[in-house]
C-alpha cells in the first residue's frame, strides 16, 4: 500500500477535488467523481483524467487507479449518486429494541442472545479474513 508523504498529501490537499487526504487514503469530492465518469464514459483514459484534473500521475500507481476507476463505476451505478468520504452506509445499527410487555427476564435472555450473535458475527467475519490471507498467500506462492 502506497502511504503519501507530508510534501504529497499538502499536494492533494491544495487540489480542490479532494475531500480529505491522509497518509493511506485519498478522498474525492462528488464534482471530481461526476467529473472523472463523464469524461470516462466519453472514452478518455484514466490517467489523462486525473492529470485534466490537477493531479500528478506520479503519486499513483497502477493498482490505485484501477481501483479509483471501480469506485467511482460502482457509486456511478448504485443508483445512490457519489458521495463524499468513507462509505459508512454498510454498517448496521447493533442496537436491541425489546417491545413492550416483556418481562425482566425475557428483556435479559434476549439481550444475551443478541450479544452472543454479535460474538459470533464478529468471529465469523474474523475468519473470512484469515481465509482471504491464506488464499491470498497460496496465490502469490
């Protein structure tokens, strides 16, 4: 992963299409994520729209391009628009709201068994990224 340098991120920092940069990651406004599909669905390349756009191609790699391009395509065609920063729309609300009439011991037992789900919901996801790195590694071997 490509980590940006203090110079680099006062660089991208002064382009006025991005929304925050930070030593790992860049974000794009929505006028630079509207700009950058309009001229990639006329055809242009990538690397020419960001260099269009202000941003020095040197501080991009390959694999960041390709992966800016799949970003915006998918925000493009969520059918949501773009939007600014993180995408936070995933994460689900792990709030226990119990319905009237329960007893203490019910609201109890269910509030158990809901913590026990969120356990294992963690775990679960634990694992599918101990599965990603093994697989991961037995490709690049």
């Amino acid at each position: 992963m490509h980590e940006y340098t203090a110079k680099e991120m006062k660089l991208l920092k002064a382009n006025p299409y991005t929304f925050k940069a930070t030593k790992n990651r860049l974000y794009f406004t929505i006028e630079f994520k509207e700009a950058f599909w309009t001229a990639y669905q006329a055809g242009f390349a990538p690397r020419k729209i960001l260099q269009d756009l202000g941003y020095d191609l040197g501080m991009f790699g390959q694999k960041q391009i390709d992966s800016i391009v799949q970003s915006i395509k998918r925000q493009a065609q969520s059918g949501n628009g773009f939007r600014e920063g993180a995408d936070r729309s995933r994460r689900k609300k792990s709030e226990l709201s119990v319905p009237e009439g329960i007893s203490a011991e019910s609201k109890d037992a269910l509030e158990d068994l809901w913590n026990e789900v969120k356990y294992l919901r963690q775990e679960v996801e634990f694992l599918k990224k101990i599965v990603r790195t093994e697989n991961a590694a037995k490709r690049k071997s």
